[in-house]
C-alpha cells in the first residue's frame, strides 16, 4: 500500500498487546520517549482472547501514573484495529503525532538536558 | 498469604521528599502474589518516583531491589553491604518486612510502600478476600471450614445473629453471612447435628487482644 505516516514513531513488535507491560511503556517515558501507544487486534478479536483488554487496562494504570508524576496521562493510548486496516493505521499514526506535538515535548527529556 | 495494596504515589512521594538515595525494596512472597509488592511493582513505582524527582529538578538515586523475603535475617542479610548508600528505603513487603528491616537496620528510615490489608485467597485475578484473623486457636473443624472470626463481622460463635438475610450479612448486601456458610457446609458434610453443640466462649488472650504474641518451638530451634 505504500502508505505515509509520520516517521518519528518506532514501533516494537510484540506477539499479542497482552506481552505490553505498564512498565516497558514507563521505561519509554524514562528514557525520553514524548507519547506512547499501543496498537492491539479489536476488542473480541484476540488470539489469546484478553491480551489488548489487559494492554487497555496497563495503559489506563500508566495514565494514572503519568497524571501523578504531572507527566500527563494522555501521552499514553490504546488503539485497537484489525491488521487489514493499513490506512487506519496510518491515520492513527498521523493523529498521536498531532496530539503529542500539541502536548509538546516530555517533560523528562526536558529535566534530562537540564541535569546534564 | 498475607494481603496487601499499593499505596498511593503521592503518600510514598511524601515520605521520601527529603531523601536523595532511596532503595525500593520488593519482597517475593506474599505481595508478589497479590500484585503489591514483588519485582514488577517495584520496577513501576521506582520508574515513576525517578520520573517525579527529575521533573521538580531534583537529583535523586532511586534504585530497585527484591528479596526473596523480608521476615528472614537470611535474605535480609543480603542487602548489609549496599545499605550505606542509602538514605532511605521504601519496602514494598508486608508490616512485618517493614518492621524486620527497620529492627535490622536501626540507622536507615524504612517506609512502608503498601497498605497491609489481612490474610487471604485470590478468589481470582485482582480480587482478594480475607479468610483468617491468627486468633491463635483454630476452630474451623467445628465450623465446617469456614471461620466465623474472620468473616462474621460480629464474631459470633454460635450464629446467625438475627441480622442474617437471604444468605447475607447485615452489614453490607454482597457479604456472606458466615453462619449462613457454616450452615450450609456442615449440611453438605452430613454433619448437620454438630451445629447443635454448642461452641464453647473462647480464650481470646490467644489472640492480638493478649498482646504481642509468640510461637516457641524448642524441638527445632538450634
Ligand atoms: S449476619 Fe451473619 S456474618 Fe453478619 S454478623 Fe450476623 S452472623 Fe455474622
């Protein structure tokens, strides 16, 4: 499909949503990371039925943390789609970009710089 | 097992705010179990507490550490080397681990990272019930498994009391009546006849209401 989306997100594989602990997407945020998400099958749609409900569940446990830490929770998302949606992918992709630019950098990258 | 709960982030950032070397310390048994206390939750909270710290502007080490248990001088022994780098720890074991490192090592603050909430079972992932109280002298082969010390909110002995409702407590809807349970499981056991014996009043100074308490056993001590 050759689709364009913007190219400062990295994605990590993983096998299922399910193997995304709260604590990978903190470590992000730790080392700099500015937004964070997680794309998972559709709800209902898991191969081993409840892994993107139990990544929903640490990404809502992150964006309580992150809200605490005055970090902002809403740098943490979940999105859920099937894998033959490619444009929606992209499209999702294009969306978190505009809502993080908007939320500005981490404010850890920010503190990181000044420390050094 | 023992049964605890996170504390909140704001509470443990508040003990620790003057501190600029802390050591969370998680514990392997118990509140590993319960999602309180073990490796993972240590990982978030000293995450979290860097991230906190570095954003107010603040240089503070915070280092992770989990033991396989906080109630034995053993494992807690393994820490005596690197406690002088420390100014504080937050151990995420139970009050007993707590108190344990604190009696260990009298120069060094220890906060606690959770709340010790009681004994009891993972009825399923993420709900946890209480089931004993330690009241020292055992009586659930007269109550047909179940305790009434632990789960009547009166501790009747010889129950129901008349606020037992359609199986439920009177002190909350969703709560079992025990004596609903006792009854019900001495029928199953087709032991029916021993609810009419009467439980005799029981030595309570076995339990907490004694004071400080203590298990001897000579026949293993060295
Ligand atoms: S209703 Fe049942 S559980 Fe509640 S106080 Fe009375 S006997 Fe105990």
């Amino acid at each position: 499909m050759r689709l364009q989306y913007p190219s400062n997100i990295q994605i990590i594989l993983v096998p299922c949503t399910g193997k995304v602990d709260a604590l990978y997407i903190l470590r992000a945020f730790e080392k700099g990371a500015d937004g964070v998400y997680v794309v998972g099958c559709m709800e209902g749609d898991c191969h081993f039925n409840n892994g993107n409900f139990r990544a929903h569940k640490r990404v809502e446990q992150v964006q309580k943390i992150l809200d605490t830490i005055n970090i902002g929770g809403e740098r943490a998302q979940m999105y859920n789609l099937s894998s033959s949606e490619g444009p929606r992918f992209a499209q999702i992709a294009v969306e978190m970009d505009e809502k993080i630019r908007k939320l500005g950098p981490n404010p850890i990258k920010l503190a990181k710089k000044k420390a050094a | 097992m023992i049964v605890a709960d996170k504390k909140p982030i704001e509470e443990i950032i508040e003990e620790i705010k003057d501190d600029e070397k802390i050591l969370i310390l998680g514990c392997n048994e118990c509140v590993t179990v319960c999602e309180a206390g073990g490796k993972k939750e240590v990982g978030i909270l000293a995450s979290a507490l860097r991230m906190y710290f570095l954003n107010q502007g603040k240089e503070v080490k915070i280092d992770e550490k989990t033991l396989e248990r906080q109630c034995d001088h053993e494992y807690l022994e393994e820490i005596r080397d690197v406690m002088d780098q420390y100014d504080a720890v937050v151990s995420l074991a139970c009050g007993v681990g707590v108190q344990f490192m604190a009696e260990k090592y009298q120069s060094t603050p220890v906060y606690p990272g959770v709340n010790t909430c009681f004994l009891g079972v993972t009825e399923e992932r993420g709900l946890w019930t209480e089931r004993c109280q330690a009241c020292g002298q055992c009586i659930l082969a007269r109550t047909g498994g179940i305790c009434p010390v632990s789960r009547c909110a009166k501790r009747v002995f010889n129950g129901p009391c008349g606020g037992s409702t359609k199986g439920k407590c009177e002190i909350h809807n969703e709560i079992d009546c025990a004596w609903q349970l006792i009854v019900d499981r001495l029928k199953a056991l087709d032991r029916f006849d021993d609810y009419e014996n009467l439980i005799p009043l029981k030595d309570w100074s076995f339990e907490r209401a004694g004071g400080p308490r203590k298990v001897v056993r000579e026949d293993v001590q060295q």
